[in-house]
C-alpha cells in the first residue's frame, strides 16, 4: 500500500557512531543514504527495518573523490551527480561519466550514492559492473576496523553483501594502471531506466600495443554480478581487432545466463551482452591508444 | 526541444485560470480533501483471472476494530450497467472474470486498518479456464467470458455470438470484383498490445451524505457521466446525487465513465460517515475498466496498375477484456481507422470486440485510432512499395480531398488532408539531412468530432466581473480554460475578466465532459450563445444609456460604442451595474448540436454510430528516426505534425496538445505494451516496468495547423483536437524504421527487441 511500515530513525553523527548504532540494533536496522533503493523497497514492503540510521550528515567523512598517482578513492557518500560531474575522474576512470550518463535522472543522480548503489547489489546496478570491470576494491568498516576485500567478493549474490551486521561500506579503491581506459554501453528501454543489458570494459594496454590486461562487467544478464574470467584469458596478451572484439563478445555471450522478463527475452539479452562487450572493448582500447572518443 | 513555428503570426494571449493553483501546489485534487469523521475505503479484488466464487467470507474483517463496514454484492442493488451492453456489477457475482475485479469494499479508520481487513477477507474458488487470445476466443471451442451473456439486456444492433460482444462490419461495392480487377495485391497482418492512459494522478473518491442526498469528489473526466453510473447502480434519482471534480491530474481517457463513485457512496451510507479511497498506482494500473484494446488487424488491398487502390478487405479483433465498459463501439471505429481516409470504391471489414479476461478496455485517447491507423498506414507504405511509387506520392493519389468519397459513401466538404500531407512533408525536409541509419517515415490519420448536447451559464455581476458556469470538465487540455477566450471576445471584454465554475453537476447545465475532444465544439457553443444573450442585454443598455439605435452599438475593448464613434462610449462595468438594479445579466446557452452527415450506399452490420463522422479531422506526421541496427534500439529525432482541426482558436492549448499526443504516441510506438502472465495477470502493472517516454526521450516537435474553417462543427469552425494528435505517430514511426530494417515491424510496440527481431529475418 506504499507506505513504510512504522519505524525508528536516527541521524548518525560520525562513521564510528553508525557503525555503534547498528552493533546495538542488530539485523533489524539499515542505513540510509540516497535512499533510492531502500526507500522503495519499504513502502512496497520488501524491507521491513525496525530502525534507520541516516547517514547524509557524514559527507566529510565518506563523499571524497580522491585522485593519487597510485589509485582513485571513492567514499560511499559521493552521489551519482559527482562522479558524472569529476573531470578528473573522468580524465583517468572514464567509465563512470559513460555509466552515470544513462543512469536514472537528475533527481536521483543528485541523492543517489555509490555506495548505496553497490550495497543494494541489484544485478541491473549500473555502478556494480562499473566496480567489477574496473577490479575495485571494496572498504569495510566495524567496530574493530576495517577490511579491503575485491568486488567479486563484495557481491555474494541477489541483493546479497559481504556487509555484515554492524557494518558499513565506506569507500571503494581503484587501481590507477599506466596506458588503460575503461568504457560503458547499456541498451535501456527509455532514458534513465534500468538496464536490458549492459557491459563495461577496461584495458591496459602493453608497451607494444598488445593487452596487458582486460576486464569486462556485464550487468542485467543473470542473478550474479557477471565479471567473465574467460575474457580477460583471451585478451591478455593480444593485438587488438575488431576479431578479438568478436571473439570475446561471443565469451560473453555464452557466459551470460539473463533471464526473460518484461525487459526482454534471454536471447535478446544475450546479444545484447555480445554486442555490448563489443562497444565497451572497442572504445575502452581506443581511449587507452589516446584516441577522444 | 519545441519550436511553435505559428508563434509569430499568431501571438500567444492565453494564461491557463487552473495554471498557477497547479504549478504552485495550492491546487486542490481529491487525495488531498479531508472531511470530519471522515474514514478509508480499501477494496478486495479477486486476484484471479477468470474463477467460480465459492465463498467470500467477511466475517473477521468485520471483527477488526476500526473496521465500520464492509460491502459486497448482496449490500447493494442487484444491477447490471455498462452502456449497450450491461455486464458489469459493482460487486463480483458468482464469477469473477479479470484480476482487478471488486470482491468487497471496506471502511476503516485508517487505510492500515483497511488494507488489515481486505487481507482477512476469505475468498474460496474455483479456477475456470482462462480467455486470453483474441483468435482462440472467437474458436467455438473456447470457455466462454460470460455464460451468461444471453440474459443481459443488451440494446440495439449487437448480434452477439459466444465470445464476440459486438460485431460490425463496413461494407461498400464489391470487394471480390475489385480484387478480380487489381493488378496487384497486398496481404499483411498486425498485432497491438494494450496499453494504459497512466495519467500522474491515481484516481480518488471522497462521498459524503447528507439526509438522502449524497455529495461524490472524484477524479473523473466525466462528471455526469459519473453522476449516472451512481444514480443507475444505488437507484438514485438524479438530483441526489452531486459531483464535484476538484482539480484533475490527468485522465487521457482513463477516468472516463463510471468508476468507483457507487461503491463509495455505499459505503458512505452504510457508515454514516464521509469515506474516501485514493488508488495505489498499481491499482490505477490493473483496476480501471479503461485501458487501451490490443488488436489484431488482417489487411489485404488490391491496386490498379496506375497506383489508386480498387479494394480493400480486412479483418479485425479487438480486445474488448472482461466487460464491454464503453467499447461497444469499438470495432466499427477501429475498422474506420483500418480503412483509412482513403478513396476506395470497394471495401469489406469485418470487425470483433471479442471478450477476454483481461482488464476491460475503454476510452483511452482516440480509441482504436493509433493501433488501427498503426496497421493501415504501415501496410500503405508496403504497397506504395509494391509498385515502386513513393509513399508520399501514394497518399496524395489516393487519399481523400475535398469533394471525394470516402471509404463509407460520405462525401467531404472542405477538408485539409491533402494539404497536412505537404505540410508535414515540408516541415521534415528541414530536418532531411539523413545520417547513416537514419529515415523518415509518415502517416495520415483521421478523427471524428462528436456534435453532443452541452451547456452553459454567462453571467456579469454588478462590478462587471463575469462568471462561466459551465457543465465541461477540464482534465488538462486547456479546454475549458479556452471558454473565458470565447465569453469575452462575444462580449468586447478581456478573458481574464471571467472566473470559471465547473466540475460541479448541482450547478452547470450537463455536458458530456472531457471525451471525444468535445468540450470546445459543443460547449464553445454553448458558452457563446449564453454570452451572446448578455450581449444583448448589454447593446440594450448602452442604447438606452447613450440613445443610440440598438443596431448600432458595439461590443468592444471593454466598452460598449456606437459604431463609428468610438469616442461616443460607456463602460461594460458601468453598464452592468445599472443592469445590477435591475433585471441582472444571465446567459444561458446550448444550441442544437450540429448534424452528423448521411452515408449513402454504406451497408453496415452491427452500426454503433461511428461511420459517419461530423468536421472529421485530419493529420500527417512525417518523423525522422535514428536506429542501432546491433540492438535494435530505435531514437525518434523529429516529428513534424500538420492538422486540420478547422479554425484554431486558442494556439498555445493547441500546440500543447498535439505535442502531448505525439509523446504519447512514441510510448506507445517503443515502449508501451502490457504483458500478461500465463495467469491472465499483467506483469507490468506499475511504472517500473510500464515505460512511459520521459522529456529525456523527447524529439524536436514542429506543428503547422492547416485552419478551414468547417461547416457544422464549434465556435468560427474549430473541430475537435485532444485526440487527433495521438492518432498517425506511432504508423509514422513504424514506416521509417521499416525503411530501415527493410520489412515493417508487425507487432505494437516496436520494441528494441522486436526491431532486432525483424533486422534478422531473412529477405524472402
């Protein structure tokens, strides 16, 4: 009936403070950030928490977007609206203004939250392929300190988190890697909707123009988050071509494992994760020869 | 991105009255009204397609405190309604044939409580098999909707037949002669999924009564519409029962007819107290008997070896759902829009309302009309294919103009088709610098205008400041916002002189209310002759005043002057506020509507009253789009729309208008489509997964209006608008991304997926 069921809420006042509420509360509390996901889910009555903690005020904290020579952090805070709006993000992980172009629309871009988008672990969460393609790693925060796991670990299934009880993600890392770039393709029905099917590349290209190393994330194409192993095997170490391209889109293809919905049929789906794959490498590996595109 | 081309010749002067109330969110509309004692109505819906009810079993809903009431079929009258064919009670009976269907009503003090007592509603039955598909329904082996449909009173030509509610057929000359004649033949099928009106505004009821009289806010298009459904089902007399329309968010057909006033009003009753509901929005979506009907539409035409077409036969069913609500008509209209305005000697069409269970279908914006004209404008370009003529050239040679004959025997007056074709075509060619993957696609389209009864009060008050007390409803078009521009061109005065009452069936003359792009033709009308007898009355003043011949006085910039001596003036105010000591300045007008034409020669089984057509109106959109042939993915970037809806009396309500049909259009064109579950339940049924087009997605929109003025239609010879601009721009889509993928796309939507499908089919 589209209205939440009754519950307590609580404004934390630092990181150390949530993460002291939600060891008290147990299960039964969730954080709020955005609020994109959550929000819905309650007043549809899929999430049921007794208690919320509201996170917004902790910006200082958790909303950077830092840039070293050696990696890119990203706080959980950061909205959508800034990662599309960094030139510099853009400048070295161009991945995210090609994601958060055809994400939602302004309304959610500006409260919408990185990690709000990774914890709710939707297998159509844009950022999620974003995060697999680029071999981010996740930051999580107890009580007792926090721990660095990598993103494949991050999802352990359907809205599923290697977030525990009395736990919170607080940043994500991405390695800076020499000669690479990374890009994002998503067929969507209108604009701003969810994703039919979507892929997002990265590439690190070798001195000799041959690929050191690659990575593909495919979104909406089955119940996990789909980052093919088999598609980095068959790029390390090859000259890139539109046959590569061809070769590794079929890989993705024959990994992906979509289910028919009113989104579209399997098969569709199942092109699309080809053709998709096929757009992202091809532009992933032309940003990274220094080409604008 | 919206260019008003006209905007230059025609400077804009009108400011919507309901404009800031609505942008500022002091506007009132149901949800929002709260009255003291005031409880929450819920209702139960069966949740299965089609089942025998054993048991519906309220007791521990009852027992719930906070519960007052809860109703089901045995609490109100025993009556069967809906239109020509009555098969709708308020409450399921026996069987339940659609998921949405009302089992029970419940008033609570809390809609928490409410919805606690619908979910303590036990509901025992027994699943019956399931009439899902057009054809396999009309087969005689089908399980049947209605068992009993022999025993409803049914009125006029409906020769029912199982599954079949309504069967029409257009029928001129002789088909197997013409075909016998043709040098070549076209054969094509086409399928349309329903779709939904989804306008923002989730229906609400609010019902008070007072003594015997009862007092209904709701959201519909159609107040005494509305006011009739609830005199019909509880046996009420007509001046006991009052609908008010606060501010409407919304209906684009969907909150035409009869809805949930009744089962509210019951409650109201039984409780003693005001009881309000206010739809969900996946209510608003599965509930309504008011969506828009799939089809299926078999097309074959025979042409001349000179191009002009010698016959056409065609074949149509249209989901009618689980009752027939107001589609009764349906497939006499839809088999007009299969055969198209075109010039053809022989025609034969045979056309089924075939039931379902499914949701019913109903009025949504010119019903029938963008599926129909989907499927005759997009088999139009494959014939223009088929002997290698051009499409634009094809529908200039074969479509009407004025003077010619068309499909049904009637013959046009002065009509602008062939020019919204030139227009149209002109507008694009701007935009003609095609890219790789790019195409442009038209269609014409066409739309009746209904003469209806309808009326008005005028009046000025002793200040001079005017009111309009008029019967129309507005739900969003700037219709009924257009009347203060006619009352005060009549009377020499500025539109913003006139307030508007309306929405309110106690206190205005009856109209039919926003449906059939009606209100300013006929309530135009109205308001005009109201204002005229003010007029009068004002001339007689000023002539007293100024002692002048009546004949010679002038209404004007707000004065009333004799002609020639416009110096020689009294002021309107002035005037009325002598008038104001004596006998006061009341209007009231109606007129006879005009008279809709003879069809000669037309043999018409099952006629439900639209073949002829009174100022039909006319439209070509011409679209360029851009398609991904990898994925199948479709981008509008221009429509260029021409229409003749006679004379265009308010231009920015006009433009609006046609550019809302065009976005509703590309919806419909790309994205949306129902999807319906084995279990006969829609799988789409909210905004999630129904895609509605967003201005993100919207094209560059152009819009030239070819004005002729018509004879027998509204006010200066405007015909009707709101509906028209829905009709032709999803077959303009359809026929430039068939250029593209080299074959038509046969199923509607459009989808990406069913453009990728198309794209690998193999060339025969």
């Amino acid at each position: 009936m589209q209205v939440p069921a009754p519950l307590e809420y609580e404004r934390a006042t630092s990181v150390d403070h949530a993460i002291a509420l939600m060891e008290r509360l147990g299960d039964e509390a969730r954080i709020v950030a955005g609020g994109h996901s959550l929000i819905p889910m309650m007043k549809l009555r899929l999430a049921n928490p007794e208690y919320i903690i509201d996170i917004n005020d902790l910006r200082e904290e958790l909303g950077h977007i830092t840039i070293t020579d050696s990696e890119v952090r990203i706080g959980a805070l950061a909205t959508h609206q800034e990662l599309l709006e960094s030139k510099e993000l853009a400048a070295v992980l161009p991945i995210f203004a090609d994601a958060e172009k055809v994400i939602a629309d302004p309304v959610v871009r500006n409260r919408g939250t990185l990690g709000g988008s990774l914890c709710q672990a939707d297998p159509s969460e844009d950022l999620s392929a974003v995060c697999d393609a680029l071999g981010a790693q996740c930051v999580i925060r107890n009580s007792s300190g926090e721990r660095v796991i990598e993103m494949h670990d991050f999802h352990q299934g359907p809205y599923e988190t290697a977030v525990a009880d009395g736990e919170m993600l607080t940043e994500v890392r991405i390695p800076r890697r020499p000669n690479s770039s990374s890009a994002y393709h998503k067929v969507e029905r209108r604009a701003g909707d969810w994703a039919v099917a979507s892929a997002g590349a990265a590439i690190q290209l070798a001195d000799d123009g041959t690929i050191l190393d690659g990575r593909v994330g495919l979104c909406a194409v089955g119940p996990n988050l789909t980052n093919v192993q088999p598609i980095s095997d068959a790029l390390r170490g090859q000259v890139p071509s539109e046959e590569l391209y061809a070769r590794v889109g079929e890989i993705a293809a024959a990994n992906a494992n979509p289910a028919t919905d009113t989104r579209g049929t399997a098969a569709y789906k199942t092109h699309l994760a080809k053709e998709l794959t096929i757009r992202s490498l091809r532009k992933a590996v032309a940003r990274a020869q220094g080409q604008n595109v | 991105m919206t260019t008003l081309e006209d905007q230059a010749s025609a400077p804009p002067r009108f400011v919507r009255a309901d404009g800031p109330a609505k942008v500022t969110g002091s506007g009132r509309y149901v949800a929002d009204l709260s009255l003291t004692g005031m409880l929450f109505a819920k209702f139960r819906y069966s949740g299965v397609a089609h089942a025998r009810i054993r048991k519906i079993d309220v007791t521990a809903a009852k027992a719930i405190p906070g519960v007052f009431a809860v109703l089901t079929a045995g609490d109100v009258p025993d009556v069967r309604y809906s239109p020509v064919i009555p098969d709708r009670t308020l409450f399921a009976k026996d069987v339940v044939r659609f998921e949405g269907e009302i089992l029970a009503a419940v008033a609570a003090n809390s809609p928490a409580v409410a919805q606690a007592a619908v979910d303590a509603i036990v509901f025992e039955y027994d699943e019956l098999p399931i009439v899902a598909d057009l054809e396999a329904a009309m087969a005689d082996d089908s399980p049947l909707v209605h068992e009993d449909w022999a025993s409803y009173a049914v009125t006029g030509d409906t020769p029912r037949d199982r599954n079949v509610a309504t069967f029409s057929s257009l029928s001129k000359g002789d088909v197997d002669a013409g075909m016998a004649e043709a040098h070549t033949i076209v054969k094509s099928r086409y399928v349309a999924d329903g779709s939904h009106a989804a306008p923002i505004e989730p229906r609400g009821v609010l019902a008070q009564w007072e003594g015997d009289k009862v007092t209904i806010w709701t959201s519909s298009q159609v107040p005494f519409d509305a006011r009739n459904g609830v005199c019909e089902t509880l046996q009420l007399p007509s001046n006991r029962v009052r609908i008010i329309v606060p501010h409407l968010g919304g209906g684009f057909g969907g909150k035409c007819g009869f809805h949930f006033e009744a089962h509210i009003a019951a409650l109201a009753r039984a409780t003693k107290r005001p009881v309000k509901l206010v739809f969900s929005r996946e209510e608003e979506f599965l509930v309504p008997d008011r969506r828009r009907e799939s089809m299926i539409i078999d097309l074959t035409t025979g042409l001349r070896a000179d191009g002009s077409i010698v016959a056409r036969r065609g074949w149509i069913a249209v989901e009618n759902g689980a009752y027939t609500a107001d589609a009764a008509f349906f497939a006499q209209l839809a088999a007009m829009h299969v055969a198209g305005p075109y010039k053809i000697d022989n025609v034969h069409i045979d056309s089924h309302l075939v039931y379902t269970n499914h949701q019913p279908s109903g009025s949504v914006r010119a019903p029938t009309a963008p599926q129909g004209c989907w499927a005759c404008e997009s088999h139009t370009d494959e014939l223009a294919a088929a002997i290698g003529m051009d499409p634009v050239e094809f529908r200039k040679k074969n479509g009407i103009h004025t003077g010619a004959t068309g499909v049904v025997g009637q013959v046009y007056d002065e009509i602008g088709l062939q020019q919204c074709i030139d227009a149209a075509v002109e507008q694009i060619d701007h935009a003609a610098a095609l890219g790789e993957d790019e195409a442009i696609g038209l269609a014409v389209g066409w739309w009746p205008s209904f003469p209806g009864p309808s009326g008005a009060y005028v009046r000025l008050d002793s200040d001079g400041a005017g009111q309009i007390v008029t019967g129309a409803q507005e739900c969003g078009t700037g219709a009924v916002m257009t009347l203060r521009q006619l009352a005060a061109d009549q009377l020499g005065m500025d539109p913003e002189d006139f307030e508007i009452i309306y929405q309110d069936t106690a206190v205005a003359p009856y109209d039919t209310g926003a449906t059939g792009s009606q209100t300013l033709l006929n309530n135009g009308r109205a308001v005009v002759d109201a204002a005229e007898q003010i007029a009068e009355q004002l001339r007689q003043h000023a002539a007293d005043h100024m002692e002048a011949a009546v004949a010679d006085i002038v209404l004007a910039d707000g004065h009333a002057h004799v002609a020639g001596s416009p110096s020689k003036n009294v002021s309107i105010a002035e005037l009325a506020e002598i008038a104001g000591g004596g006998e006061l300045l009341i209007g009231k007008g109606s007129g006879k509507p005009p008279d809709y034409p003879e069809i000669p020669g037309m043999n018409c089984v099952g006629d439900q009253g639209v073949a002829a057509w009174a100022a039909p109106q006319f439209s070509c959109h011409a679209v360029k789009v851009r398609l991904d042939r990898d994925t199948g993915v479709v981008r509008v970037l221009d429509v260029a729309c021409a229409h003749d809806s006679g004379t265009i009396i308010n231009p920015i309500a006009a433009y609006g208008q046609v550019e809302g049909g065009v976005l509703m259009g590309i919806g419909q064109a790309l994205t949306e489509g129902t999807h319906y579950g084995e279990d006969g339940k829609q799988r789409n049924g909210g905004l999630l997964e129904y895609k509605l087009q967003t201005f993100a997605d919207a094209p560059r929109i152009t819009t030239k209006f070819i004005q002729i003025p018509t004879a027998d239609a509204g006010p200066r010879g405007a015909k009707g608008l709101a509906e028209a601009p829905n009709v032709p721009t999803a077959a303009a889509i359809s026929n430039a991304i068939a250029k593209l993928v080299g074959r038509p796309v046969r199923q509607l939507p459009m989808t990406a997926e069913r453009v990728w499908n198309a794209l690998q089919e193999e060339t025969p």
